[in-house]
C-alpha cells in the first residue's frame, strides 16, 4: 500500500465518531495536542472531521477556559490506560464539565496555529468565531494561571503538560520529589504491557512514581493553584514557542473575522520582547527550559531546543548558530528528541532519544518560513524514509545503521500518519 494511503487507514481506524484516539490500547481516549495535529492531517483527506476534531476537544474545556490534556470519551469502556479517569477525578474542581471525565493538566497550545489552517480552508465564518472564542478563552486561562512575573511567557506544572513525557531535560526536577514521598504503582501501569520491550522503551518506575506524585498534589489542589514550593514549575521553550505560534495566528484571524484583538496583541507583545531573556543561550547557541523554583536553564540538547524556529522567534545570528549544530550529523536521521552525545540520552526510550514526526513536521514548517528549503527538506526526507521503511510507529531511534527494528511504541500512531500525509501534500491545504 502507498504511505499516503496508509497513513489515511490509520486515522481512518483510529476514529471513534466524533475525535481520533492517538493509538489503539496504548492511548484509547482524545489527547490535546494530538488532535490539533491529527486534525491538520486530517484537512487533507477528510476536511470535515478535521474541524470536528477540535470542536470534540472543546467540549471538554473547563468554565475557567483549562482545556485537559485527555478527554475520557467512554471512560467506562476502555480500561487500557492509567492514571484512569476516576484516578483523575475532575469533580474535584468547581470548573470541571459535570458531562465528561477530563484529566487536570493541560498540553502545548497548538490549537490557535491550527485554526488558521481551517480559517484558510474557507469554513463556515460561525464555527471559525465559536473555535476563536474557546481558544482565546484557553489563553486567558494560561496567563491567568500560570503566567511568569508579567513576561508573557507560562508555566507547566507537570513533564506530561510539555508532551515531551520523559525528557532528559526533566531529570533534574524529577529527582529532587524523593522516594520518602513516592508510592509503588507498578501494579496499576498499563503502559509497559501495550508496546514491546517495554523496558527499553517507556518511562521506568521511578520515573512514573514521581508523575504520579504531582497529579497527586495537583488533585489535591483542586486543580487551581499550586503552592510556591510546588517541585515542577518550568518555563518550555516548546510550549511558549507554540503559545506564540498560535497567537500570531488568533491575531491574524481576530483582525480578519472582526474580534476585539489588543488583549492578543499584548500578550504576544510581551511573550516576544521576553523568549529570548528566559530561554536562549548564546555560547550554546540553542533555546533550553527555565527552571522557575531553581533560578536557571536546563541546559540539554534537545529537539525542543529548535521548536522556537517554527514560531519565527530566533533572529539570523541566532539561527545559524542553532543550525550549526546540524552539520555533524550525516549519521542520525534528524531530529532526535536527545542528541546521543547528551547525558540521559537513550537510542529507543520514548522522548530521550527517538525522533518524533511531530517535532520534525514543527521544525520543517519553522525551516520553510526561513527559506531554509535544503535543511527543511532534509528533516522532511528522513520523516518519510523512516515511516516508509519501520510503520507509521509513535517514534523511531535515530542511528541511520541501527540493526535493531527502529520503530518503537504504539503502532499505527495518529500523528506520525496525519503530519506525514501533510509532508507528503507539501503543506498545501486545499481550500475549500
Ligand atoms: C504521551 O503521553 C501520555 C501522557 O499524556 C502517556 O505517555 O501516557 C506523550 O507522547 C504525549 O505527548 C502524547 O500527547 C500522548 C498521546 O499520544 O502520549
């Protein structure tokens, strides 16, 4: 079967009516930011569900605009995923739809960036407004929230908000939650039995005791605030890069759809002067995370390093120091999620070394709007060689000559199929 076609079955198969599920067993309810990025796919073949997609995801927004990481469409139906939704317990927060299971963190912001592929798509001006408002209300929830110091820029308060579950950029802030806190929950994991090797290629125990202890304390706050001492408070260059991205676009929209947009503007105005102060490093020459409660950068090479160029952050100096980094690497197939000489850095585990479509399909976008057509094309190449030779996989290991299989976690994954079929169209969505 042709990938093109190939990718379409998978999000064919992995529709359940009205939202995509990012993989069967492994992930069996709507993710966040999986569904803005399936839903770019998904304009390409089947531009209607596209929309509903994200229509779907909004019914589970919060009174106060927090839209969750994970909506438990049939929660009682599918028993395959841990922390469930009754380990959740959204009832505990005032602002909880009473109608739906949700979880009580959220995702990186791609929902803005992805309403302008629908606006330019030419739908219905009523579901564009309707879509704008809830989006907008989703920022506002953010800067009320979990703004830094008036920088524009916001914090995540869990590694599962950033995406990037168990990057090594985490370690440092994962390590100081001690064991004296940490409750055993290898019983309750259905993670390690839905892909192979699970031991190589998922998060350890360790690992998910202390997720698991922050969605304890975040429960136990209601999901509102967190106390100054909360251990996770980080600033992600990918999630404010993203935020950026899509608020760029809710202007663009805003303006064009008639939208009162200053309150837009401003928080754009001063996430922009501000990015930069917080997250870029000049003798590296790449963006790291901020560490709120330590004070500094977490200073590992990553591929969220390179998330900011799809938000046209970085200036020409800025850039081709980040892009000098990629000449030494003829070896990998672009762009690991941990570069191998990183400590943490692990060929097949999940976000500490495998590459994702969905950064690369971020950073291809970031490159086109620089004119860097070669590198783009590069980083577009190896995505579809590596879904083409190992499966429409959820990440695959970066070593070009590996003899291992290279593709690893769930199989038939929503994303790698949606941003491929929109690398293989070019990025040109047809407008309707
Ligand atoms: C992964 O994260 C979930 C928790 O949200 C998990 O491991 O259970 C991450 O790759 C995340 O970025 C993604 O949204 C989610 C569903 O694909 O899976």
């Amino acid at each position: 079967m042709e990938l093109f076609q190939k990718c379409q079955t998978v999000l064919e198969n992995n529709r359940r009516g009205n939202f995509t599920i990012p993989s069967p067993f492994l992930y069996p309810f709507q993710w966040n930011w999986d569904s803005g990025l399936i839903a770019i796919g998904l304009l390409h073949t089947e531009p209607e569900n596209a929309l509903v997609e994200l229509e779907t995801l909004f019914t589970g927004q919060w009174e106060n605009g927090f839209l969750p990481h994970i909506i438990f469409h049939n929660a009682e139906k599918y028993t395959t995923y841990f922390p469930s939704a009754d380990y959740w317990n959204s009832d505990v927060s005032r602002f909880a739809p009473k109608a739906l299971k949700t979880s009580g963190i959220t995702q990186p912001a791609v929902h803005g960036f992805v309403l302008e592929y629908f606006f330019n798509h030419g739908f219905p001006k009523k579901r564009i407004a309707k879509l704008y408002d809830q989006i907008v209300h989703y920022h506002q929830y953010l800067y009320e929230y979990r703004q830094f110091n008036k920088t524009g820029l916001v914090a995540i308060w869990h590694n599962w908000e950033s995406g990037m579950d168990n990057s090594p950029w985490w370690d440092s802030v994962l390590k100081k939650i001690g064991p004296e806190v940490l409750q055993d929950i290898k019983l309750q994991r259905k993670d390690i039995h839905e892909v192979e090797d699970s031991a190589s290629t998922r998060p350890t125990d360790d690992d998910y005791k202390r997720y698991i202890y922050l969605v304890n304390q975040l429960r136990a706050h209601n999901y509102e605030r967190i106390p100054a001492d909360f251990p996770f408070q980080i600033l992600d260059p990918v999630f404010n890069a993203i935020l950026i991205q899509s608020n760029k676009s809710l202007l663009r929209i805003g303006e064009a759809i008639g939208k009162d947009t200053s309150q837009v503007a401003s928080w754009l105005e001063k996430a922009t002067e501000n990015f930069s102060k917080i997250h870029w490093d000049e003798n590296d020459g790449l963006f790291y995370p901020y560490d709120v409660l330590e004070n500094r950068q977490i200073k590992k090479h990553c591929s969220g390093c390179y998330i900011p160029i799809f938000a046209e952050i970085p200036d020409d100096a800025q850039l081709e120091k980040m892009l000098a980094h990629f000449s030494a690497a003829e070896d990998l197939y672009l762009v690991p999620s941990c570069m191998p000489d990183q400590s943490g850095f692990e060929s097949k585990n999940y976000w500490r070394g495998p590459v994702w479509v969905n950064m690369n399909w971020l950073i291809w976008q970031g490159l086109l709007k620089y004119q860097r057509h070669e590198l783009a094309e590069r980083i577009k190449a190896g995505t579809i060689r590596m879904v083409e030779a190992h499966g429409v996989c959820e990440y695959f290991e970066p070593f070009k000559d590996a003899s291992t299989p290279n593709g690893f976690g769930g199989k038939n994954f929503s994303w790698s199929a949606a941003l491929v079929i929109d690398m293989l169209k070019n990025g040109n969505v047809s407008s309707g």
